[in-house]
C-alpha cells in the first residue's frame, strides 16, 4: 500500500485517538494531504467520537471537509497500523500513560508524528522521547499556543528592550507569571464534549503537572530561552460531582477504578497545579487551575503578566472581557514608554492606543486567528519540515528540557506533600 496518497500527497494515519485534537488537525482541508485516512483503534468511544466528530466536518454547511476513513478496530490496532503503514504522517492524541513509547513505537516504523500534548506523564518515559529525537523522520508537538496573536505580542515587546527593558529580577516578584484556568464540561464545535472515563484516572491521563502546564513551560521558554531551573512545585484536587462526571462522561456512576479516589459521591481529581522555576534566569511562576463548568457564553480563561525594568505587559482573557482578549501595557514608575519604539516593536502585528494608564494594544485584523486556526497552522510547519527540510531547531532540547523540567516538578509535588 502507498504511504503517501494521490499526486504525492501525503496521508494521515490516526493511532488510537482518544481526544479531540486529533480531530482538530483535521477540521480543514489541506492542499497537501490525501483525503483519505486510516484510523486504527480499539473497539470503545473513544474512537466512535472521533469518527462522529470528523464526519460533522465532513457534512456541516459552510467549508466541509472531504476525508474518506479507512477504519480498523480491533485489539491489535497497534501491530496492523505499523505493518500496513497506510500513510507517511501519524497523529497521537490520546491516553497520555504510554503516549511516548506509542510515538517511538510508531516513528521506528517510519511515522513521522505529530503528537498532542503532555507526551508523558512520568520521567521513565523520558527514554522513549530522546530516542526518537535523536533522528529523523521528525516528531513535533501540538504546541498551537505557539501562533496564538497574544502571545506573538508578548514576545514583540518583552524583545524590544528600548521599551521593555531588561527581566525585573530583583523585586520578589516572578518577571513571567502566566495562569489559566480550563472547565472539565464543555462545549466544542457546538456540542457539549464527552470526555472518555479515563480523563479522570490520573494513572492514565497523567496528573495536572503534566497537562496545561505543557504549554505555558514552552511559552515561557519562547519568551525567555535557557536552562530551566526548578523552584518550587505543588499540586492539589478539584472535587468533581458524580453529576458533573455523569455529564462529561455520560456513565451514571465512577468506574470501580477511580474508587480509591472517591469520597461522599465527589471524585478528588489531582488536576491543579503551580510551578515556579527560572528560565534563562528569568523568575517564572505557572498556576494551572480546572473548574467544573464553564459559565453560559463562556470560555476558559487565561491570564499573563510580563514584568520589564522599563514596562509590564499584561494578557487577560476570562468572564471579565467576556472571553475577549485584551493586551495592555504600563510604564514601571519614573519611567516612559516611547511611543514610536512600541511602533516599531509592534510592526504589523498590532496597534498601540494610549489610554490614562499606559497603552491598550490591539491585535491588527490580518494577525487574528482563533485557537482551532492554530492547529492547522502547526500541522503547516510540520508539512514544511517534511517536504522542504524546514528546519527545527532547538526543537527536540527544547521539547526534552521542558519534559524534565515537569517530571522534576511532578516528583517535588509528591515529596513536598
């Protein structure tokens, strides 16, 4: 069978998705992938979701997209997904536990992989990432924060010291403070997402320092690039309802296997996070939080404060802005932001208006993108890897340095309990 599809195009192979984002690559056409895709799995919901979500793609009004699934279940999806090699180009997004040696499993058949994050949960899965970085074809992560505007933003003006200064280091005070927080029920392309039970089993989702702290590491890393240095680690539950469980899930009552976590009908899932640790010598401070629901109309939230010597820039997306996102910047006192400079930093990216205490900036048209946009965007330059050697660099230290930064955490979490 051909590994790659018709007029050269190369053609997806889906190893056992079992959440979302590995939908979400697929929620556009893309002139440089085959149509059809071969999905591999076991028999559950997992995979049934996935397929029911992929064909509302492929039947919804405006823009549907055109994938034709090849479909295998069965218990060995993994050995005919490796012996068929139906395709040049895997995604892995699914059951964290097991997630690295599935995408060395698969690279040494000659995948290249494009996996969701976390891609472990445990420091002895380590082994399996840095085989697989150690050459070709090329691993990637989903990290789409990485194009999201605001951030883009952030890294404009924190890298433009005549408005910026230099890291506020010496005040007590983290100079990269980034927070969010996510809701366990939610709504996805307009249907409310069912999660698979095992989200809620840390043994195989993987506990909350190992999750949405994936990203905000990498941004910090993008903001301030250099050998990570661990600080300080905690984590703590979020009580989850058998109602609100029941809602996400779709089961009236927890699997036995969740049972030593379960106390007066509410499940102690260990989801909360908070790391602080330097980055190139930059103080950072990460808190991860998850809410049971999202409010009516509303989103997750997410906030990010940039301490300079000369400024402080501030990102605030929640139930305050109405989901909006709004950037804005401060002069630190005795000190003036240049307007012209901020211009020039700015470039194309966005605009700056002066309000009574500093600058509101607003992100120019042509530069907004909205979150499912960003992973088509990385699902881009993983293609440009592939096809043209665009290069990667620093990607695999990068990506390996992060890995071990939160496998330390998740250990000092434990031992500081």
């Amino acid at each position: 069978m051909s590994v790659q599809g018709t007029d050269g195009k190369h053609r997806l192979v889906i190893p056992a998705p079992g959440h979302f984002h590995a939908a979400l690559a697929m929620r556009r056409r893309h002139p440089r992938l085959d149509d059809t895709v071969h999905v591999y799995a076991p028999e559950g919901p997992e995979v049934r979701a996935f397929l029911a979500l992929v064909e509302s793609f492929n039947t919804r009004a405006e823009a549907p997209t055109r994938w034709r699934l090849v479909t295998y279940v069965g218990p060995d999806w993994l050995a005919r997904a490796t012996a068929e090699k139906a395709g040049d180009i895997a995604i892995v997004a699914g059951r964290n536990a097991g997630k690295a040696a599935l995408i060395r499993r698969l690279h040494e058949a000659g995948f290249a992989v494009l996996a969701d994050k976390p891609m472990l949960t445990d420091a002895v899965e380590l082994p399996h990432l840095e085989t697989v970085f150690a050459g070709p074809p090329p691993l990637i992560e989903l990290m789409a924060d990485r194009h999201a505007p605001s951030g883009r933003v952030l890294a404009a003006i924190s890298g433009a010291p005549e408005v910026f200064g230099q890291w506020r280091r010496e005040d007590g005070q983290p100079a990269i403070e980034l927070k969010s927080t996510h809701h366990l029920y939610k709504v996805v392309n307009g249907a409310p997402l069912v999660r698979p039970p095992w989200y809620f089993d840390v043994d195989v989702q993987g506990e909350g320092i190992m999750d949405v702290t994936t990203h905000m590491v990498d941004k910090a890393q993008g903001l301030a690039p250099g050998a990570l240095e661990l600080i300080s680690a905690r984590q703590w539950p979020t009580q989850v309802p058998r109602d609100v469980f029941a809602a996400v899930t779709g089961l009236a009552d927890f699997p036995p296997e969740l049972a030593p976590h379960v106390e007066a009908d509410e499940l102690a899932l260990l989801c909360n996070a908070a790391i602080a640790f330097t980055a190139g010598g930059v103080p950072v401070d990460l808190e991860a939080l998850w809410g049971l629901r999202e409010a009516p109309g509303g989103d997750d939230s997410s906030y990010a404060t940039l301490r300079g010597t000369r400024a402080t820039a501030r990102v605030v997306s929640g139930p305050e802005t109405g989901g909006e996102t709004r950037i804005s910047l401060h002069a630190v006192a005795d000190e003036a932001i240049d307007p012209s400079a901020l211009a020039v930093a700015l470039g194309d990216l966005a605009h700056a208006i002066p309000v009574a205490d500093g600058y509101r900036i607003e992100i120019a048209a042509a530069a907004r993108s909205g979150s499912e946009e960003h992973f088509f965007m990385v699902l881009e330059q993983f293609l440009d890897a592939l096809d043209n050697g665009a290069a990667l660099s620093g990607e695999a230290e990068r990506c390996l340095a992060k890995y071990r930064l939160l496998t330390a955490a998740k250990a000092l979490s434990h031992r500081d309990a």
